[in-house]
C-alpha cells in the first residue's frame, strides 16, 4: 500500500524546539492552530505521530488523511 498524506492540527502554535521532533513534516501556522502535513507509510504510523504528539504536551485538534489532489505541493 502506498504511502499516505496527512494533516494534522494541533492546538496553538508549536515551539521550535519542539518542531525539532516534528521536522519530517511541513509545518504551517493558521493561527490558533498549527497545521502538520507529511507522508505517512501505515496506520501505526499515524499512531505513532499522534502519540509523539501527546507525548510533547501538544493539544490535537484534529488528523485528517488527505485525498492526492489536496496535497499541498512545495512552498505549502
């Protein structure tokens, strides 16, 4: 199965030292929340993003498996 895309909000706006963790994701600030978008190979995956997350201390909005043509491109 190929790899899927994601975007993932989280609530306020993430440290730097903290996007350190996150930095195989694009990451885009739509105040109040910070929006993550990366490929992602499975759904243990996905598990494994959401609980480095919520290990981080950050608050999950929302995680949404994108469809291929919403996939922002470069420069997002």
């Amino acid at each position: 199965m190929p790899e899927a895309t994601y975007q993932v909000r989280v609530s306020g706006v993430i440290p730097e030292e903290i996007l350190a963790d996150l930095r195989d994701l694009t990451v885009t600030v739509e105040p109040p929340e910070t929006v993550l978008h990366g490929s992602l190979p499975d759904q243990s995956a996905v598990v494994g993003l959401i609980s480095r997350i919520h290990g981080l201390g950050l608050r999950l909005i929302e995680v949404r498996r994108l469809p291929s043509s919403d996939v922002p491109g470069p420069g997002f």
